[in-house]
C-alpha cells in the first residue's frame, strides 16, 4: 500500500513539474511582439517615441508611392537621432528610405546608449557614393571614436539614388545582416516579399548589447526614411488581421489614408 501511495505521489509530482514548465515556456512564445512602428504620418516628429531634433523634417513624398502615404522623414545634416525606447536588445527592423543626389549614402543606428558617442551605424552606400559605392559599411562608435569595415554588396547587388527601397536589418547577438528590395515591389505583398541580402558582419569586439534604434547622417547627406518597424526575431508583423493589432502599422500599406 505504501509503495503503491509513493508511486502515485512521485506521478503527480512529476506531473506538477511538467505543468509549471510548459508555464513558463508559453509566456516566452506569447512575448513575440511589434516593438516599436511609427508611419510618419503626423506632419511633425512624434516627440513620444522620438527624441527632439530640428534638421528632422516630415514632408510629403515624392514620388508618391502607395506605401508612403502623406508624410516621409527628410533631413541631411544633424548626426543622429534615436528613440525615446532604449532597450532593443534582439530583433528586425525595418524602414524604406530613399539614398538622395546628395550624398548618395544612408544610415541606420542600432543599440544606442546615446546619440551622440556610443553606437552602431551601418550605412547602405548607393551607386555614385563619395564612400565605397555599393557596400555596407558596418561603423561602431564607442566613445566618441569612429570604427567602419566596409564589405562590398553580396553576388554584386547594387543600391541606385532616388529610388525607394524597403530595409530589413536583423540584429542578433553580435551579428547583423541587411536586406533590401524596391519599395514599390515590396508593398505588393510585403508578407511574401523576396528580399535580397546585401551583407552579413559580425562585432567581434561586441561593443552593444542593447539600445536605441534611429537614423544619422552627417552634412551633406541627404536621405529619407518611413514606416519604421522592429519587431521580434520569428514574428511575422504582416500575418495578423490588418483591422487588428496592425491598424496604425507599415502592415496597412496605409490604404486609409
């Protein structure tokens, strides 16, 4: 009788152990989320999710490409400028933008402590760049202090000025990898999209685990930028009810507006 009562405690106490562990595994698939999304649809830099910055202008696009409804982010000189949100440690983020005439370059902030001295800033360079044309260049800037590798374009991709291209960059650990396709082939179905891979860099001095995410250009540079999205590693922002959860996202290709 004994051994039988022990054997039955010993089930229920391994069946109590399986049920507090499928507990806290479902809370960390349920937390794949959107992180941050801001359309850039206001007329005015939203001071709630963006720090304050005068060279940051919001205009309206040209062309005018269904995806970038009203309002696209215009600026050239000012250095960067990052999110109010300084904890993205792990994730995707993307934008289109749009390398101009004048300067022919992009750049994208990644894990900021700061905005001024201490962060990641990988530059897609376009066609005609003044800085090794049709590469990334991956930049870390601890301390006030520059640090760029450049690696040209994978299989001979190239980015052209003036035209809009969606960006996808996923930062993982110390690793990075950037993605681009036409923005007017992505908005055809964004879900689906084949994008093409333009570089893949690791830090080995593994400067940033987490921070803020934004844009920078340095004078001259002229670039503009819209639908930001950062969202997990493994979720599919474009997979939910668009009358959901997506309502004020890029998701809606902003065909209400």
């Amino acid at each position: 009788m004994y051994t039988l009562l022990a054997k039955r405690a010993v089930i229920l106490w391994l069946l109590g152990v399986f049920l507090l562990s499928l507990l806290c595994i479902v809370p960390q698939f349920s937390r794949a989320d959107i992180l941050f999304e801001d359309d850039l649809e206001g007329g005015k830099l939203d001071t709630k999710k963006w720090n304050p910055k005068a060279e940051w202008q919001i205009i309206a696009p040209d062309p005018k490409l269904k995806s970038l409804g009203k309002g696209v982010l215009d600026f050239s000189t000012g250095e960067a400028n990052i999110t109010i949100k300084n904890d993205f440690k792990d994730f995707v983020y993307e934008a289109d933008f749009r390398a101009m005439n004048a300067g022919k370059i992009t750049g994208f902030v990644f894990r900021a402590q700061d905005g001024n001295s201490n962060f990641y800033m990988h530059q897609i360079s376009a066609t005609g760049s003044g800085h090794t044309p049709n590469n990334m260049r991956w930049h870390w800037k601890v301390g006030g202090n520059w640090n760029v590798e450049p690696i040209p374009f994978f299989k001979g991709e190239t980015v052209m000025p003036e035209i809009w291209y969606r960006a996808r960059f996923v930062a993982e650990g110390f690793n990075f990898k950037s993605y681009v396709l036409e923005t007017e082939e992505f908005e055809k179905n964004p879900r689906n999209a084949k994008m093409r891979q333009l570089g893949d860099w690791t830090d080995k001095s593994k400067s940033y685990t987490k921070g803020a995410i934004g844009f920078r250009a340095s004078g001259g540079e002229h670039m503009q930028y819209d639908n930001v999205l950062v969202y997990d590693i493994g979720f599919d922002p474009f997979s939910v009810d668009p009358a959901g959860k997506l309502a004020t996202t890029w998701g809606k290709l902003k065909t209400k507006q």
